[in-house]
C-alpha cells in the first residue's frame, strides 16, 4: 500500500521534475561540462582539454568581468533595499487613501505589464540632456543640465540613471505584494498602537515593518536574485551593443554572459560564458542562503 | 477622572445601506474612580460605546467629557486611556517588556525611569519572571495580564476593558477576575468593564450599566439593580437561573396567575407579566396556599433543590411548554409529580405591563 502511493506520488510529479530535469539541471551540469573544457569550440567539437579551473582563472582576471561584478553589485545593492523602502511607503499610503486605492494601484502596476526594455527607451528619453524631462525638472530647481547618458557622461550619472530605471521597474510587483500583505495585518494592533499614542512613523517602525517581516524576506531575496540578474534595464536605457554611456561602462554579469556566449566562433569564449554564469549561480545561490540566515534572527514567527 | 457621555450616538451604514444605531442617545455619567460594568447581550453596542470612549470609533452625535474636558474630537493618542482589547491584541513580535514599554517609550518617559515602571508593573501582576518572553509562549490568563499592565503602565485617566476574561476558563476566569478588581482598587482608576456575562459583571463591579439595542436600560449597584429591575429585559437578564415570567393579570386589586391568588396590588384590572425569581418561592403546604403546581422534575445540588414545573398542561408540543423553576432549601422532601404550595416572597416578585415596563 505504502510503497504504491509512493509510486502514485512520483508519477503526479514527474511532469515537473521531467521539465525541470530538460531546462533547469540539465543546462546547469552542461553550462558546469563546458565552463571545464579549455579552448573549447562548439561548431567543430574540440577543445584543447579538461581543466577544471582554467576559465574561472582567465574570467577573473578580466577587467571587463571584474566591473560587470561590481556594476551588478551596485545594483543589487542599492536598488534593492530602496525600492523595498520605497514600495513598502508606498503600500502603506494607498492604505491609508482607500478611495484612490484602485487608480495608484493602476498607476503603479503599469510598469509591471510593460516590457521592461520600452520602459528603458522611455527613460532614455526621460535622462535626454537637452529635451528629457528630468533635466527640465532640475533646471526648475537651479540645477544646470546633466549628462546622464551621453557619451561622455559621468559613470555615477550612469550609474544613477540606471538605478532610478531598475528601482521604478521593481516597485509595482513589491507594491501589490505588499499592499495585500497589510490587508492581512489585524487591524487591531493599529487600534492598539493609537491607544499606546504611538506616533505614524513608529508605527510604520515598530508594527507595520515587523509583522510584514517574512513577506520582506521573500521580496528581499526575490529582488536580489532579480537585481543580480540585470541585463534588460540596461539594454534599454543604452542598447544592446553599447551597454554604456561608454563602451561597456554599465555591463554587467549576465551581459558579460551574453557577449561572450555570442563570440562562440572564437576559441573558448563560450567557456568563459558558461564560467561566469556559474560564477553568477554561486553569487545568487550564497547570497540567498546568507540572506536566510541572517534574517532567520530578525523575522518574527 | 468622571467620564460623561452626552446625547451619544453611533450610526454605523451598512452594506445595503441600512443604518444600524449601535449606540442610541446614551447619556451617561461613570463616576470617578468606580469600576462600572457594561452589561448586555451580544451586539446590542458594549465595544462600540467603549470605544467612542477611547476616540477609535468617532460618534455621529453627541458629547464625551472627561471631567470638564470635552473630548469628542480628541484623536486616541491623547486621550490618556488604557484599554484591553476583546483578544488583548499584543503585538506578537514583541517580548513581554517591550509590550509593557512601548506606550511608555511613545510617551518619551525617561529610560530608567520607564525601565521601573515597567518592572514595577509587571509585579503587579505578577509577570515579573515573564518579561522576556513573547505573548505566544504566555497562557491566554497571562496575556490578558500584560494586556493589563500596558494599559494600566501609563497610568491612565480612563481603563476600558472589552470581554477581557471571555477567553479564559473558568477557574482562570474568577482568579483574574479578582485581580482586575484588586488591581482597579489599588490605583483608583476609573475603569469600565465589559461583558455580557451577567454573573462577571454583577461580582466585579461598583455599579452596572445595562445596555440593549444601543439603550441604556438602567445603571445602578448591582444589587439594586437586581432587586428592582426598570423593566422585564433586565429583570431577565439578570439572575441565574433566570427570573420566571408568568401570564398573570391583576382582577379587583389582587394578582392571579391562573386564577390563582400570589399577591395583592391596588392597580386596576389588567393583564399583566408577573416577574417571580427562583429564590421567591416559600413552600408552604400546611396552610394551602393558593399558588400550587405539580412537580415535574427536581434537581437538587447541594444545599439547594430546583424544582421545575410548567403550567399550560394542555399544550402538545413538549418543546413549545413554559418551564419554570423554583429554587428552595434542600430540606424539603418533595419528589416528582407532588403537588406543592406556594406563598411568593413580594420583594422578589415584580409586576410588568404588556410592554415590558415595571408597573
Ligand atoms: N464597523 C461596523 N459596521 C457596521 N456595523 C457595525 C460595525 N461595528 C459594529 N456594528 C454593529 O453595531 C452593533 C453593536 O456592535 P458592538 O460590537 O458594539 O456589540 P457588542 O455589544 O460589543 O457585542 P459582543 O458582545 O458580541 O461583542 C451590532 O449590531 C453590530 O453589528
Ligand atoms: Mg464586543
């Protein structure tokens, strides 16, 4: 009896571990296979060999890998904790104006439902120095144009640009998570927080942030996988072959990925591909880990 | 801290646009430092009318004082109220002391000086062993006492208590129920307790206020209240068992309920409602007084014997029969089917217009 459930057990799941099986492990333990061969050529077969850690060795060494790491690295790092901030704000109004609710919610769904390489073409608009908007704005405040995009911008004004693009696009998913994260939230705590003539900005501290925890953790760890992925934002904002104001200046670890996975006629650049996005794999995959850990101290229940 | 309510009113609309007056044109004065009950049945508006008091509710009309402060538009937060909620709404992610703290740390009291009143608190009690622990690992009788002590920590002008005791066993229910009235005593707060449990409200309190359909129905001791209900709602709300209520009129000043005599009252003739409590009962079989009835079940518990009878013999439906119920001394020997007499103490018996109003 036993032993046959189990068996019913496996078959329910095996149309799921057979896709899983064909797209998720078997790219993995191939990308794994070629990131080894040494002077690999895929359209003839041959390579010049087997060493486990020859690529990993020539990649790091790079330069243009080591500034896709810390390109991907700022991005990660500071789009993700300001747009959980930001969205997390943002849930916390829309409660607060029930009659507007459903028009902002509208509002900042958009970006969700668009794609996100058109929403980076509007922005490069947005960033233009002599016609976009942003410019306009800051001129109102005095500021005197600034080259965001341009060829000879600035790597922070890139950078920010880009930044503004990636938070923008990642604060209606967090939103609506959010938003109905609180709709779970007893409203009695806030009846209770009033009585205890807590102040809004403590409550927001010291109830709201707290019991919405876990749900935090989830976004925080979705939102870095999705940030350490970056490659749309960017192609968006200064197309696919630029990747920059400057050659390259905003690449990062998946479009290094791509660039050497497209030069595959030269020997062994499709190992350097497969190399980095395993190296790309370990990052997200102890980031997360870390992630867990650290907040299994800080998340409540 | 007197607390008044003025022509009070609370109109919720509901999803079909129904009004629902929660609470009706209540005028009523809490004297300072009293424990009052808030008595009634469910939904008739306890939570509501406690929580106009504390401001989250705002009233459709009327006034709130506080002594002489008017405090109909005052946000919660100044209010300086305490209040325990129904299910004591701890925050689930704080320890005891952090509970305890935090209304004092919104207060921006001093550290050390919040540090003691909390300690202070907690003793008082009776959690001082506790404090580190989240409401989770705590008995539902040892939340309510935090609920307690982070209302009381401020000391506030005002503790409201919403059922506080309604989830806790019986055992538990009592015990806590003396600390809240020790506790009230020992800091002199003035406090308003709800509950719909008659015997709770009857045991802890100073005076009970009972209350339906968002009406004030009468305020006083609760004995008083007990003895001389305003109207048959009371006087069946109050007692256990409940009061017996009997199809009587009154013919040529004397009362008779089937035609036979209890009672005198120099009233014209009517018919009328005849209140009579359990414990009114005097069995008195040697003079063959005239209130008799034939036993149909007796339960005797302790020093008491219940006796249960009914009167419309005739009915057909079992289920549709009026029973009554007399409560007398456990010495009398009386089985099922006697039949016994009756004389009916008149202080404990209260008569009723068709409308409910005592006569
Ligand atoms: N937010 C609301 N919207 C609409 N009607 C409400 C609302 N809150 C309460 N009511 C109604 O007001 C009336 C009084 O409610 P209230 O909660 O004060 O009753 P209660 O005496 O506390 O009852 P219980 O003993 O069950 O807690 C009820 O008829 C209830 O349905
Ligand atoms: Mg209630």
């Amino acid at each position: 009896m036993e032993k046959k459930n189990n068996l019913r057990a496996w078959l329910y799941l095996a149309p799921l571990l057979i896709l899983m099986a064909v797209f998720t492990f078997y790219p993995l333990i191939n990308a794994f296979i070629v990131s080894s061969y040494k002077g690999y050529l895929p359209l003839s077969g041959t390579a010049d060999g087997i060493d486990l850690f020859y690529n990993y060795g020539v990649i790091l060494k790079n330069p243009l890998f080591k500034k896709a790491i810390i390109n991907t690295f700022i991005i990660a790092g500071v789009s993700v904790p300001v747009s959980i901030f930001l969205s997390l704000l943002i849930a916390v109004s829309l409660k607060s104006i029930p009659k507007l609710k459903g028009l902002f919610q509208t509002i900042y769904f958009l970006p969700y439902v668009t794609n996100t390489i058109a929403i980076g073409m509007a922005f490069a608009f947005m960033f233009h120095e002599d016609y976009g908007v942003i410019n306009l704005i800051l001129g109102w405040f005095g500021v005197s144009p600034v080259n965001w995009l341009g060829g000879t911008a600035t790597y922070a004004a890139q950078m920010i640009a880009l930044l503004i693009l990636t938070i923008w696009n990642g604060l209606a998913f967090k939103i609506l998570v959010f938003t109905s994260g609180l709709e779970n939230i007893d409203k009695q705590y806030y009846d209770a927080a009033k009585i205890d003539s807590a102040s809004k900005w403590t409550v927001f501290k010291r109830i709201t942030v707290p019991l919405l925890s876990p749900l935090i953790l989830y976004i925080s760890i979705t939102s870095v996988i999705g940030a350490l992925k970056a490659y749309n934002s960017v192609v968006g904002l200064f197309g696919d072959v630029k990747l920059g104001a400057q050659n390259n200046s905003m690449i990062t670890i998946v479009a290094f990925v791509y660039q050497y996975k497209d030069g595959y006629t030269d020997k062994g650049y499709i190992s350097y591909a497969a190399a980095a996005s395993i190296i790309l794999f370990f990052i997200t995959a102890v980031i997360s880990i870390l992630q867990t850990i650290v907040s299994k101290k800080r998340v409540h229940y | 801290m007197e607390i008044k309510m003025v022509n009070l009113t609370k109109i919720f609309i509901s999803k079909g646009k129904k009004e629902v007056h929660a609470v009706d044109h209540v005028d009523l004065v809490i004297p300072s430092g009293k424990l009052i009950g808030l008595l009634g049945p469910s939904g008739c508006g306890k939570s509501t009318t406690l929580y106009l008091i504390a401001g989250l509710l705002r009233q459709t009309e009327g006034q709130i004082y506080f002594g002489e402060e008017e405090m109909s538009e005052t946000p919660p937060e100044k209010r300086g109220i305490g209040l325990v909620f129904q299910n004591y709404a701890l925050y689930p992610h704080m320890t005891v002391r952090e509970n305890i703290l935090f209304p004092l740390e919104n207060l921006r009291v001093e550290k050390e000086e919040a540090k003691k009143r909390t300690y202070d608190m907690a003793k008082l009690v009776g959690l001082e062993e506790m404090l580190d622990r989240k409401p989770k690992e705590l008995s539902g009788g040892q939340q309510q006492r935090v609920a307690i002590a982070r209302a009381l920590v401020k000391t506030p002008r005002v503790l409201l208590l919403d059922e506080p005791l309604s989830n806790l066993d019986a055992r538990l229910r009592l015990q806590t129920r003396e600390e809240i009235k020790r506790i009230q005593r020992e800091t002199k707060i003035t406090t308003v307790f709800v509950t719909h449990d008659q015997e709770e409200a009857m045991s802890i309190s100073d005076e009970i206020v009972v209350m339906k359909d968002g009406v004030i129905q009468q305020m006083g001791e609760p004995q008083a209240v007990y003895d001389k209900p305003a109207n048959l709602f009371v006087a069946k709300f109050l007692g256990n068992p409940q009061i017996n209520v009997f199809d009587g009129e009154i013919k040529n000043k004397e009362i008779l309920i089937e035609g036979m005599v209890v009672g005198k009252k120099d009233m014209p003739d009517q018919k009328i409602f005849v209140g009579v409590r359990p414990e009114a009962f005097v069995v008195d079989n040697e003079n063959q007084a005239s209130f008799r009835f034939k036993v149909d079940l007796v339960e005797t518990i302790g020093r008491d014997t219940t006796l249960i009878f009914d009167m419309q013999d005739d009915s057909e439906n079992i289920l549709d029969k009026k029973t009554f119920k007399a409560i007398i001394d456990a010495g009398f020997r009386i089985k099922a089917d006697d039949i016994v007499h009756f004389n009916i103490k008149p202080d404990k018996m209260h008569l009723f217009d068709l409308n409910g109003n005592i006569l």
